[in-house]
C-alpha cells in the first residue's frame, strides 16, 4: 500500500502556497490524520450508504489486512489521529482488534463509528481497553419504524440497549 500524500484530489486548484510544496516536497509535513477504509463489507443495508448498492461480491472481499494498515500508517510518520471506520462494519475485519491495539500502543488517538447493532460484550470490552476516544454510534432515527426503513438488518431497541450497556461498562 502506497500512500499518496496530496492535500487536494485532482481538478480541485492550487493553494498559494501549493507551488512551494511542488518544488520542496521534502519540506511538506506529512498529514497528522487518517481514515482508513478497512472493509467494505456490512451486514446492514443502508439506504443511504454506498456500499448497499455495491455489487455483492465486492462487498466480501475487501478487507484492509493488519499488515497493509501498519504499512500505510507508518508511512505517515508522526501520524496522531486515525479514524478506523469507512463503509463497511469494522468488526466484520478479522485484523480490526490488532489495528485498535496498534494505534493503542503508538499513541495514536483514534475514532471507531459503529451501529452497535451487533456489538458483543468481547468487542466493547476492546473498545474500552485500546481507548478508542471517540466512538460516535450511528442511530439514524428516533423510531424503531423510521429506523427499519434507514438501516435495514438493524434493530432499534438492540442499538439502544447496546450503548445503555457500553455506557454502564
């Protein structure tokens, strides 16, 4: 994994200072920040998630190994944020536990947005444990109705019971 250290996609203009990084690019600091895709696999289908409509075999095959994560995170040397959530449900990468212990051990803060639909007691025990600092939940609605229609597979009152209980712990 090669990481590409732009600030900008392409078409997008140049800053005034951006002709300076061009002709110094040892000089430009490496980004301090991190969202790492590492699956794109979902066991909900949401109705306003791109993966929901990604051909199915795409949807199983693609997880970011332990192995291409400390590659791509060490590439960015003094690295000191990195958000562990893309598409797809972190915890459905078998690698997820050793990328939350390797960002634990370097120091490195790190946000992880589950559904908490399927959260099991293991799996917020590591969540506490690595120190995931921010770990927003995605509730999309105030209606177990309205959410079966948002997050289809998911179940409303599990999600609820699921943070009261991440909560307690």
């Amino acid at each position: 994994v090669q990481v590409k250290l732009l600030a900008r996609g392409e078409r997008c203009g140049l800053q005034l200072l951006d002709p300076l990084s061009l002709l110094w690019p040892e000089r430009t600091p490496a980004p301090r920040m991190l969202e790492a895709e590492i699956t794109t696999r979902c066991y909900l289908r949401c109705s306003f998630c791109e993966s929901t409509y990604f051909p199915s075999d795409y949807r199983r095959q693609n997880d970011l190994t332990y192995e291409q994560f400390v590659d791509m995170v060490r590439q960015f040397g003094d690295l000191r944020y990195v958000n562990l959530t893309g598409m797809g449900s972190s915890w459905l990468n078998p690698d997820f536990e050793k990328m939350l212990a390797y960002c634990h051990e370097h120091d490195i803060y790190m946000t992880v947005i589950d559904s908490f639909n399927r959260l099991t007691l293991g799996q917020m025990h590591s969540l506490i444990r690595y120190g995931g600092k921010k770990i927003p939940v995605s509730l999309d609605a105030a209606t177990p109705e309205v959410y079966a229609k948002v997050r289809e597979g998911g179940d409303f009152y599990t999600v609820l019971e699921n943070v009261r209980l991440f909560r307690a712990l």
